[in-house]
C-alpha cells in the first residue's frame, strides 16, 4: 500500500480502478523476531471486511506470499482447517 503497509488478502474480484479484496490483514512485529497479524481494517464490521474495494491507485505492489503465510492464512479464514505439509507423514 502506499501507506507503507503489507496488506495479505484473497482477491474477489478486479476493474480498471479497483480490487474488490476479503479478509486483509497485516503484519505486526511481536517480540523478539517474531510477527503477528491483525485485521487490516479493525473497526470495519466483518460482513465489510469480507467485500472490501480498494483503489488501485494505493496500491505500490502485488504478488504472491510463502507457503507458511498461506498456510496460516488459509487455516486463519476457512471454516476447514488443512492439514499442514509436515503432516503428510502422518499414518492412520
């Protein structure tokens, strides 16, 4: 964002001025050499959070994240919880 922010979000949907996004949320740095992450627009109800629009014109960069983001990302927001890649090795 040009505010400087690092916004993780799914992209709905996308016009010549606008990216219609759900669930932004950010980067927060926790102690020692750990982050958190919190909703990107706090105040905002959840039914606004899951259309949001944002103008491309704040917009500095896209692209996609690490699979440990996705991972918690996805896991964050899905009512089904993935399994995790290293639990690929688990036996049933």
């Amino acid at each position: 964002m040009a505010s400087g922010e690092e916004v993780i979000t799914e992209i709905l949907d996308e016009t010549d001025d606008t990216i219609t996004v759900s669930n932004p949320i950010v980067a927060v740095p926790g102690e020692g050499n750990k982050i958190g992450f919190v909703s990107w627009a706090p105040f905002l109800s959840n039914e606004s959070t899951n259309k949001l629009d944002v103008s491309k014109k704040f917009i500095v960069f896209r692209g996609e994240v690490n699979d440990d983001i996705h991972d918690y990302y996805t896991n964050t927001f899905s009512t089904i919880i993935k399994p995790t890649r290293s639990a690929s090795k688990l036996v049933l």
